[in-house]
C-alpha cells in the first residue's frame, strides 16, 4: 500500500483535512506536528513505498488519509522527535481500545486468559497483545533494523509449554488490533499475522538500554492488578536517545478526560458511566496525555470511541501541573500495592509535612497523569529493600510531569538515571515527583529529617 510521510514545520495543519484556500498554511497549536498520511482509495498514484525512518529533511508530498489533495512542507532540524511522538501516540491509542475489549472480557468472565509470571504479579493476554501490536506498529513506521525495544514481558513466558490457549487468543487480539491501524491513521498488516510473526514481536523489545544510542521503553499493561480488577491501569510508552527520555505517552483507558469524573474510591465513575451512558459531549471514559522534551508543554486527548477515525489532535488540550503549593491543601499519590513500598513511611512523612487530605493510591503511572494534569501535587514511593525500581514503570510519566511543569528526581534532589539499563540505578532512597519547586523541596527535606528513623 502506498505510502507518504512528512515532518511537519512551523506552518502546518494540526487537523486533518483542514484548509485555508488553496495554500496550507495554519500555525500549529501543539507538539503533535508530524502525520503520518495513507493514499488509502486512491491507488493510481504512482507513489513509492518508503519507510518512515528513511524520510529525510526536504520537502515531501503529504496525502491526507482521505487521499483528497496533497500539501508541500518543510522538514527543518527543530522538528526532532515529532514523527515519532505522533506515531507513538497512534499506536498507544490502538493500545487503549485493546485493552479496553480486553478488560471488558475479563470483568465478565476469566476464561483463563490471567496467568502468572514468575514474580507472581497477574498477567493477561492484553500485555503479551500490546507488546506484540505496540512493536510491531513501531518496526513497520520506521523500519525493524531502526527500532529497538525494551519491554516488560518475556516472550519465553508464553512461548513455554501449556500455554497454546493463550497464545491462539494473544495472536487473535492483535490481528484484531491490526486491522483496525487505518482508523488511527497507521498502516496494518497486507496479511494476518501468524502465530510466528507475533511472537517475533514480542522478542524483539529485548533491548538492554544503555547511556548511548536509541531506545523505546513499553510497559504494555502498567498496574496489571487494577487491569484485572476493573480499575485503573496505564499503557506506558517512551524514547530514550542517549540516555535521556526524549518523549513520552501515557495511555489511561480508565481515567476520564474531566475531574469531576474522577473518583478513585467505590468506583463511583463506573456506576454513573452506568446510568448515564457517555457522549463525546458528555463524559469521555480515558485519555492519552502526551509530551516531547523541550516543548515545554504537555497534551491530553480524549482516547477514539466507536468507529469514528482519529483526526488529529483529537480534541487535544494543553495540561498542566497543579499551582497549589500549600501542602494542606495538597493531595499526594501513592501506590496501591504495599509489597514493593512503604504505605507507613510516606504516611508518616505526609504528616510531618503537613499534608492533611486523603492520600490518592491509584494503580499504575496513572499518578504520573494525575500531577501532570493537576488533579494531584505530590506523588512519592520509596521502596522497601531489595526491590529496585525498573525504567519502564517511570520513564513516560517523568517526560510528560516535566513538560507540564513539574519536577521530578530522586529523594536526594537527582535526576532520575535512565541510562543504565533496565533498572533505576543509583536512586537516593525513593521517587518524588511533585507539581512544584516549593512542595518538592518540604518533602526533600522532610525525607531527611525522617530517614534514619525509618525502617526502610
């Protein structure tokens, strides 16, 4: 299938099929500058297939997905890291609507898709699925041999015996996936996928990472536990190039694009989704929240519902972090599970420094969304011995808090270190991430003041 693809410069449309006259010419309102477009009903032009990688800075020929008209722009140096954030927020919206039919299935009946991994954590076919589509999307964009993965799980896991059930249903998912890319604006598979070809996706995200070169980071299913149970869960996707995060994207298929919708306990959202069925004018049930570094902002859209197309930006808008800095009106985040943290020590430390309100313990890098779009101010885990905190489970929600203008380091006031691998090597006691300077430097101080009392 023909296809065409373009950076997109300081005078581009951000809608598609937009136009102004004969000329396009619009002044973008966010981050997500680069398309990709699909000749998909007019096959006659003749138009080479070429591979989004190999797309260089001059200017290109851009079909709308419509194949409609076509637009010439430029491709300066300044739009780094547009293509990529804008194919990856594609793909995880993709992501979203799987795991979405997903969950649906499991809040009604198990049928054995749960298994267990090694470390006894729930697994579902949903992660293996998004790992397989998620890698697959990314190696056909721009090119296998220039795309390297790192990922959550282990394609042995379900490569091993007694797990055929399984697979049948993980290979089923993402050709139902797939065949739904051209609504996203992607491009899906010319066949369907084998049962070898999707588990050449999976064992492809096995990259060690490292402090140079480029590198994507998936978590497939973040927050497995609020997955299973119907609760809130994240789909984590970002670029690491020289051991920075470059972008990231959340995806929230639970979480809803408005706050007075949002409540975590009692699962009072689902109730009224119940009795109040959701319209797009309404209430919209998840978002994907978004960010490249630099930009200096943060954006959230609504997730595609039914079979409308997606149409960039997708009622997009700007986020931003909370400008509360009273810590007695602050709210804080803290993980659910206590296995891997200390629900005692962040209590403790809330108290010292005068937090007052109910604590937010959401699943997943959901809370990474919360502070970015100021619906909390402090988020803070510190790990009980032994466990070590993995890149994928903070790398997207550092990028994104960042951008809205939060800060993010560890209890000692560093940077997080994404370079070394696959764990936070080198992290000063815990994670703190807060919406600004003033309450992050009370809660730093008050890490210092504590620690040696604690029994971490």
């Amino acid at each position: 299938m023909p296809i065409s693809c373009a950076s997109f410069a300081a005078k581009v449309p951000h809608v598609f099929g937009e136009r102004k006259g004969n000329n396009s010419s619009f002044t973008p309102t966010h981050v997500g500058g680069f398309f990709l477009f699909f000749n998909l009903h007019n096959r006659s032009r003749n138009i080479p297939s070429q591979n989004i990688a190999s797309v260089s800075n001059h200017t290109h020929s851009c079909l709308t997905m419509e194949g409609q008209y076509q637009t010439t722009v430029a491709c300066p140096e300044a739009d780094k890291y547009r293509k990529e954030l804008d194919v990856a927020v594609r793909a995880i919206q993709m992501a979203c609507s799987l795991c979405q039919r997903v969950q649906e299935s499991l809040i009604s009946k198990t049928n054995g898709q749960i298994q267990s991994k090694d470390d006894n954590s729930p697994v579902t076919i949903a992660d293996w699925s998004v790992q397989a589509t998620v890698s697959w999307l990314l190696s056909k964009c721009f090119g296998s041999r220039n795309v390297s993965i790192m990922a959550e799980e282990d394609v042995q896991n379900i490569s091993k015996a007694g797990t055929a059930g399984l697979l049948e249903a993980v290979v089923k998912t993402v050709n139902e996936c797939l065949a739904d890319a051209p609504r996203f604006g992607l491009i899906g598979p010319e066949m369907v996928l084998g049962t070898k070809e999707v588990l050449e996706a999976i064992s492809r995200c096995n990259s060690e990472g490292g402090h140079t070169g480029r590198f994507w980071v998936l978590d497939p299913v973040d927050g497995t536990l609020g997955f299973v149970r119907g609760d809130q869960y994240a789909i984590a996707l970002a670029l690491i190039e020289d051991g920075e995060v470059v972008l990231g994207v959340l995806g929230c298929p639970n979480y809803p694009m408005k706050k007075e919708w949002l409540s975590y306990h009692h699962r009072y959202y689902r109730i009224i989704s119940k009795l109040t069925p959701p319209t797009s004018d309404s209430w919209d049930k998840g978002c994907v929240i978004y960010a490249r570094r630099g930009s200096g902002k943060a954006w959230m859209q609504p997730l595609l519902n039914g079979n409308k197309k997606l149409e960039w930006p997708n009622s997009a808008r700007p986020v931003q972090v909370s400008s509360i800095d009273n810590p007695a009106l602050a709210t804080f985040c803290e993980p659910v599970e206590k296995a891997n943290s200390s629900h005692s020590f962040t209590t403790g430390l809330a108290h010292s420094v005068g937090l007052r309100k109910q604590p937010l313990r959401v699943y997943s890098m959901v809370k990474y969304a919360a502070i970015a779009r100021g619906d909390a101010e402090i988020f803070m885990k510190f790990a009980r011995a032994g466990y070590k905190e993995k890149i994928w489970d903070h790398a997207a929600g550092v990028a994104i808090i960042q951008e809205a203008g939060g800060m993010v380091t560890d209890a000692g006031g560093r940077p997080l270190d994404f370079s070394k691998g696959i764990y936070l090597e080198g992290l000063d006691r815990g994670i703190i991430a807060c919406s600004g300077a003033k309450l992050h430097d009370k809660i730093i101080m008050a890490v210092d003041a504590s620690w040696n009392s604690s029994s971490l």
